[in-house]
C-alpha cells in the first residue's frame, strides 16, 4: 500500500515537471541519462559530485561567497 502510494505520487511529480518543461527542452533533458556507446554509465553518473557532508562554517562561507549581491543576507 505504501509502494502504490509512493508511486502515484512519483507519477503526479513527473507529469507536473513535464508539463512545466518547455517542449523544445524536454528532449535536451533525458541526454545526460542515456548510456554511451561504449560505455557503462550515463553522463550523468560521471557528473562530479559536491560534498556529502559540510559544516556550519563551510556553509555560512559559501552562502557568503558570492557577496554583494544581497541574493542571500546573512545577519
């Protein structure tokens, strides 16, 4: 029961999200998914990753990075 909710949820969020893509980018975005010739993985999976863990600190720094914007005030 909780499987059949889940995926009708999922089946709602990819809908919403297709509808939302413009039409012209909907192929665009399934590219990073597809395994080249040749190969093992999708692009994607090859995509570096962020870090998985950060501290308090290291956020703040980050949120403060791009400074002078005002996009995110830290006070």
């Amino acid at each position: 029961m909780v499987a059949e909710v889940w995926r009708e949820q999922n089946d709602r969020l990819y809908a919403m999200l297709y509808r939302a893509t413009p039409h012209g980018l909907r192929p665009e975005m399934g590219r990073p998914l597809e395994v080249p010739e040749k190969r093992r993985v999708p692009e994607l999976e090859r995509l570096p990753l962020g870090p998985m863990r950060i501290s308090g600190r290291a956020m703040q720094h980050a949120l403060e990075r791009p400074g002078g914007t005002g996009w995110c005030p830290l006070g």
